[in-house]
C-alpha cells in the first residue's frame, strides 16, 4: 500500500505517518526502485482488517437556494442515495440546507465538518461543486483531505438552470460590497448594485 493510501484509509497526515515510521508504531518495506511502501499486514495488524474489507462511510449532502426548490432537494437525496447504494458506501447521515452557497453557518455544513474533524467519515458525496460553496471548493477539499476525507462529486457540469442562483450570489456579494464601500442607504451603493444587474442582463441575453 502506498503511503498516501494509508494515511486516506487510517485518517491520518503524510506528516503523522512519518512520526510513526520514526517511532516504530508503523512498519514499511523498500521496493527495489527505493519507494515506501506499507505491507497489508500493518493494517491488519493495526486495525484487525484488510483495506478492501472495509466499507466506505458516507454523508451524503444536498442543497437548493430556496424554499421553492425543496422539489429538485429531494430528487438530489433521492439520486445520491441511489448511487451510494451502487457504490456499495455505508451512508451515515443524509444532510441538506435550503440556504445560499455563500452562507457559511448552514446547519447541514457544520455537521458535516463535525464528521469529519471527528473521522466518522471517509467520503462527502454531492452533486455538483457548488452545493458544498460557491466559492473555494479547492480549500474545502484540502481541508477534508487532512482527516482522510475525499469529496465525490457525482456529476461534472451544472444544469442550466443554475445560472439564476449563481446570479444571485454575485448580487449578494456585489451588494454586500457597495454596502460596505459607500454605505448600506447610499446612493453610490443603489446605483453600483443596479448597474451590476443590468450587466448581468445583458451577459443572460447573450450568453
């Protein structure tokens, strides 16, 4: 098993694992090339188990903008929990918001960060990219990544209609912006945030 392997199926950093080589709570083997490499039998004797025996411990998590999507909510639970099923991951929570993927204190996320700082977790299974966050997937993923945690995100594009939602986060941000720029009661703000829209508009109408 290559070292990364194991760290991923223990839950621990490359970082710890070389602690545990140097204290000998961990053994490994050379390959003729010079590459480390971790025998099944530390992982057995370890953890009383092989690698491929255990199950892969899954939340699966979902999210819509609005109350009236609580439909397309349904059909994401619905589909994931299908292909979970075809993966053969033991699924230990089912977490949704109806909230933005700018907000940050969403109920379902911080339980969901709870599994993972806790590693109760081996994989976070969504949608798209943008259910998670907007923005900043990348430090998400490395941030799991650290408590052996892999995000799967199950489908590679955004259907169409989600320009609406990704155009109401940009309002939100750009108006947050202008609020803090020129003042929340601002003409300089108004005019900032309704120009913006207009731009907007117009990139709908052509794009």
């Amino acid at each position: 098993m290559k070292p990364r392997e194991f760290c991923e199926f223990v839950g621990i950093s490359y970082r710890t694992f070389k602690r545990w080589v140097s204290e000998g709570k961990v053994h490994v083997v050379r390959t003729p090339t010079g590459r480390i490499r971790v025998p099944y039998s530390e992982v057995e004797r370890i953890f009383g188990e092989k690698p491929e025996t255990r199950e892969t411990r899954a939340v699966i998590y979902a999210r819509v903008s609005s109350s009236d999507q609580k439909a397309d909510l349904e059909r994401q639970i619905q589909y994931l929990t299908q292909y979970c099923s075809a993966k053969g991951y033991k699924v230990i929570d089912v977490l949704s918001d109806v909230a933005s993927g700018l907000k940050t204190n969403r109920k379902g996320l911080l339980k969901l960060f709870n599994y993972v700082v806790n590693r109760q977790v081996d994989a976070v299974v969504v949608t798209y990219k943008d259910r998670l966050t907007r923005f900043g997937l990348e430090y998400l993923e490395y941030f799991f990544k650290q408590y052996g945690v892999r995000i799967e995100v199950v489908y590679g594009e955004e259907p169409k209609d989600a320009y609406q939602e990704l155009v109401e986060d940009l309002l939100a941000i750009v108006t947050s912006f202008a609020g803090k720029l020129y003042g929340m009661r601002s003409h300089k703000k108004k005019r900032l945030v309704e120009d913006f829209k207009k731009l907007l508009e117009e990139i709908g109408k052509n794009g």
